[in-house]
C-alpha cells in the first residue's frame, strides 16, 4: 500500500478542520434549522386552527364577502414560505459562499 496521503484527501482535511468551515457548518446548520421551525410551525399552526376551530376559518373577510379568512391566510402562509426561502438563497448564495470560497483558497496553501 502506498503510505502517501491521497491530496484531495488532505485537502477535504485541512477544510474540515479549519475554525472558520466549522463556525460556517454552524451557522447556516442553525440558520436552516430556525428556518424550517418557523415554516413548519405556520404550518402546523394553520392546520391546528382548521382542526381544532374550523369556525375561524370560515368568517368571512368582512360583512357579506364570500371570501372567508381562510383562504387569504393560506395564501399568505405559502407567500411567507416562498419569501424565506428566497432569503436563504439570496443568503447561501452571497454570504456563505462566499466564506465557502475564501475558505477553499485558504486550505490549497
């Protein structure tokens, strides 16, 4: 066997061991967890009040409307989803890679 270490192998190392990556790991692990929580909490929430009190629902938007809260709400909790998302991309897109990048080029020294 060869005892030479692979150097795509040392490479990945030197990256994963850099504080940097690690604070990067962390951050946008704690980012995308916040993230799923609140979405999935809107969710939850919304499906929790047509369960529980559907009668919320259905009141109309305002006297004689045939629009009831329901379908605005539903529609902004998709809107509110889409939005978050769209951040987080404009924000992994930006800032993380660009701290992903700069860390790459600091482990190829």
């Amino acid at each position: 066997m060869n005892s030479k270490i692979d150097p795509p192998v040392e490479h990945y190392r030197r990256i994963r061991e850099n504080p940097r990556y690690i604070a990067l790991a962390r951050a946008r692990s704690r980012l995308t967890w916040r993230l799923s929580i609140l979405v999935l909490a809107g969710y939850f929430l919304f499906m929790g009040v047509a369960a529980v009190r559907p009668d919320l629902l259905h009141l109309p938007l305002y006297q004689g409307s045939h629009l009831s809260l329901g379908i605005p709400l539903a529609t902004l909790l998709i809107v509110i989803a889409w939005l978050l998302t769209a951040w987080y991309v404009h924000r992994a897109n930006t800032h993380f890679d660009r701290l992903s990048a700069s860390i790459v080029k600091e482990s190829q020294a």
